[in-house]
C-alpha cells in the first residue's frame, strides 16, 4: 500500500496546474499528526501565470450575460449540495474540526453561493427619466476585473466562498489564495466550478505562503483584494495593496467578549460561552474568548461552565461523539499551550487545565483541550492577545457600565454579545457597543448571507465587509451614464416570445 504524501497542485486555468513547483509544504492531518500531502508553493512566476490566465478570462466573462452567470452559480450551488459531506470530511482531514463543525462550514459557506445566485436583481441600477428635457440618468454596475481572495486556515471551504461567488456573479475573474496549512478544499471547490460550467480560467487556485501575497498585492493586474485573517497581517494587507492602488477589505483578529447580566439566564449563558469558546478548538475569529460576568453571577456562571467543560469529549474529528478535535499545527498548539503557564504567572486562576483533558486521538495529534482562566485582568496577555485556541478567560465587572467600558476599551471590534432577559438592557448594549457584529443571547452573531460580515476597530481594514450587498459593492465599481435620445428607433417584427441569452 502507498502510503506516500500526495501532490496537493495549484489549479490554473481550468485544471490542476503541471508545472514544477521549486517549494512545496507539507500537509499534515491533525488528528494523527502524519504528514498526508505535498502542496506546491507558488513563486512569482506561478502568481503572474494565474493571474494572466485570469485577465484573459475576464475579457469573455465580462461580457457573459446574467443569465448565463446565474446557470453556472445555481449548478454549483447543486453540485456543493450534493458533495457537501465530502467537502467537510476534507475539511476534518486538514484542519482537524470534527465532522459536524465542519458541515456546519460547509452549510455556510453554501447560503452564501445561494445568495449570490440572484445577482440580476443585486446588480440593478438606478434610472431617472427626464433629469433634465429629453435627458435620461441611470446607473451602472460593472466589474474590476482580476481580483485576490486570500483566505484563512479556520475556515478553509466557508471564507473563500463568502469571496468567490459574489466576485464570478459580478463578472470578476479570481485568483484564490488559500491557507497552506488546509488548501484541498479550495481545489475542490475550483473543481466543482468548472463541471458547473465556469469557463476556465475565471477562478484560479494558487497555493503559497507570503511571496504569493506579495505578489498579489504588487501585480498591476490584481484590482481588488479581499483578505482575512490576523489583525498584524490584515493591516501589512491593506497598507500594501492600497500603496499599489488595489480595492482592499482586511479582516482581522478579534477578542470577542460575552457580557452576562445579573438577570440572565446562567444555564443558557453556560451553555453559549462552552460552545462558543471551544467550538473549532477556539479557532474562530468569532469565537468568545472572554465572558465579562456583572456582579454578583461571577461564582455560579464559573461553576456552571466548568461542569460542562469537563464533559466535553476531545478527540479524533471522525470518531463518533467527539465535540473538539485539534489544533491544526504542532506549531500553533504550543503557541496556545505556552499563554497556560504565562497565565498562572501573570496571576490569573486555572480553574480548568486543558492539558490534562482526556483526548480520544492518537497521542501525536496536535491535542490542547478545553482551558477555563477566572479573575482574569485587562492587563494581562491572556485578555491582550488574540490566542485563537480553546482558552476562555473569566472577567469579573461590578456593573453593567463597567463590562460595556471594558468591551469598547479594547482596541478589537469584531463581535460581542450580551445574554439578558432585560430587552432596555439589550437595547441598550447594542447601541453603546463598539462592535461591528452584536448578538442578543445569541454568542456567535455571525450574519445570515444577505447582511454582510465585518467588524470595527482593529478587526477590519477598509470600507466594505465581507458578503452579502457590502460584497457586491466591493466586487464592482459604479458608472453613470446621462443620455439624450433625439430620435427613437424602430426595430423588425418578431411574434416570438423574448428570450434570455
């Protein structure tokens, strides 16, 4: 039996790329820490290829009707449907969430193909008739041409598809960079495009690590460039593509607090804060990370989190029953690991060790389980850092004023949420917060396809969030055209009933 780790190519042009690549990575699955892929590297010769092949793309696709579009969106939307369980067992096999978190992506990542499948009606412009005499004015809505969607490891099938669709509806052609760490799921998702009937060339794949994005960001055919990922990251993105005159929306980090007010109910509020902090093994840059429990709840909502963390069942994503799996790098769970110790140092109590958690999964899998930190301060790097891992950390405020001052203290604006029973006090927190994305008892308050993602502050670098209406605006640029018409023309007969084309 070969054993041996498969080529994991880029896809340029309609098809796996057959060049030669001069770097490659290696793929690892999690769960058992075996490398199982080789993916190529791209260098700048490999990011101008795609994006050449792309620009001579987009010069046919811009000029395909909506009609057309729409067939080829709604015959990808059936085909990610349809093999939508073995997108996510690709998913679990790269980045190690477990099977159900990882259809839970791929559900997502499918409401937003869906959203973009009616872009005839979200591509309409405005028309005034007689502006001035005789004189009509009405807007247009066209495409940039060659655009960049670097996406992240988290979310390896759902954060390219909140880009991709919305980008090819709008008569775009892409350039996909995905995260080294996970990158199969983009290749299959570039598959399924093109047995939906895409023309090749309209999305491409290329793998790689920084001298791709700075290729991308450089090349003077690249117009726009959607990113997501760390806020240090997000920021070096955005300040380098604008330098070079791109269109940039940069996602970054977050540190997403849960306020719990007195008159909240504690068993809901437990509930949200496990599952909302150790969801994907905490790699979500929606994640709570930190609960802000108000004065006097602070030593029951502790209790009643901690009886939950202890139940949860860490262990190999494939395995029936198991809710957390692991981290998705050796590197990255010692990263984590490491904020433990600075914790206890920094004076912060250890209430739950994920260290010790029991873990159903080979002993070489990259393990770190469920970690609960009480009477945790703003000082500390506990609360300072973005950790992205299972580590929630306890905060305790004296009254509503002092937790909503501690959330728009912090320099992250990503989401928040707020669990009471009091609709004034809700009210009233959504409106006070700093926050682009704001849940009421709802903890992870990411939006449904047809509002758009993004966050304030340090989470987000430029004008446009991420899909829905905010993602049609950023993948297009507006015309308008003022006309006079002195004399109306008259076409032929024709009994037929009009047709699209």
């Amino acid at each position: 039996m070969n054993t041996a780790p498969g080529r994991i190519p880029h896809w340029i042009g309609g098809k796996p790329w057959d060049g030669a690549s001069a770097r490659s990575g290696d793929v690892h699955d999690p769960a058992t820490g075996l490398v199982t892929g080789r993916v190529d590297l791209a260098d700048e010769s490999t990011v101008d290829e795609a994006v050449a092949v792309a620009r001579e793309a987009f010069a046919q696709w811009r000029d395909s009707s909506l009609a057309r579009r729409t067939t080829v969106l709604f015959g990808f939307r059936e085909l990610l449907d349809a093999r939508k369980d073995e997108l996510a067992a690709i998913v679990t096999a790269e980045h190690g969430k477990v099977l159900s978190d990882a259809g839970g992506e791929v559900q997502r990542a499918l409401e937003a193909a869906e959203f973009a499948c009616g872009i005839p009606h979200l591509l309409k412009g405005g028309f005034s008739e007689n502006a001035s005499t005789g004189v009509d004015v009405y807007s247009l809505r066209q495409p940039l041409g060659v655009v960049g969607v670097i996406s992240p490891f988290n979310f390896p099938a759902m954060v390219p598809l909140w880009f991709v669709p919305n980008a090819i509806a709008c008569g775009n052609a892409v350039v996909l960079k995905p995260s080294e760490k996970d990158p199969s799921a983009a290749n299959f998702i570039a598959s399924l495009f093109a047995e939906a009937g895409l023309p090749d060339g309209v999305l491409n794949v290329v793998h790689g690590d920084k001298p791709a994005v700075d290729r991308l960001l450089a090349h003077p055919d690249v117009k726009a460039v959607s990113f997501v990922g760390s806020t240090p990251v997000a920021r070096y993105v955005y300040e380098t593509g604008t330098r070079h005159g791109k269109r940039v929306q940069a996602l970054g980090g977050a540190k997403n607090h849960m306020v719990v007010l007195p008159d909240a109910d504690l068993d809901l509020a437990a509930d949200a804060a496990v599952s909302a902090g150790f969801g994907s093994a905490g790699e979500r840059c929606m994640a709570i990370s930190v609960v802000v429990a108000v004065d006097p709840v602070g030593d029951e909502l502790t209790s009643k989190i901690v009886s939950r963390v202890e139940r949860l069942r860490v262990g190999d994503g494939r395995r029936p029953g198991c809710e957390m799996g692991p981290l998705v790098t050796a590197a990255h769970r010692d990263r984590v690991r490491s904020y433990l110790d600075a914790g206890v140092a920094e004076g912060a109590s250890l209430v739950v060790d994920g260290r010790l958690h029991a873990v159903d999964g080979a002993a070489e899998g990259f393990w770190l389980g469920p970690t609960l930190f009480d009477h945790v301060g703003t000082d500390m790097s506990l609360y300072r850092d973005e950790i992205f891992g299972p580590v929630l950390s306890v905060l305790r405020a004296a009254s509503y004023d002092e937790a909503l001052d501690v959330v728009n203290a912090n320099p992250y604006g990503n989401g928040t949420a707020v669990f009471t029973n009091d609709g004034g006090a809700a009210r009233r927190f959504q409106h006070e917060v700093e926050v682009g994305m704001v849940g009421v008892n709802v903890p992870i308050p990411v939006p449904v396809s047809y509002y758009s993602f993004g966050g304030w502050k340090d989470s987000l670098f430029g004008d446009s969030h991420a899909y829905g209406p905010d993602g049609v605006h950023f993948f297009t640029r507006t015309k308008v055209v003022t006309g006079r018409w002195l004399d109306p023309s008259h076409g032929g007969v024709n009994l037929g009933f009009p047709r699209n084309a």
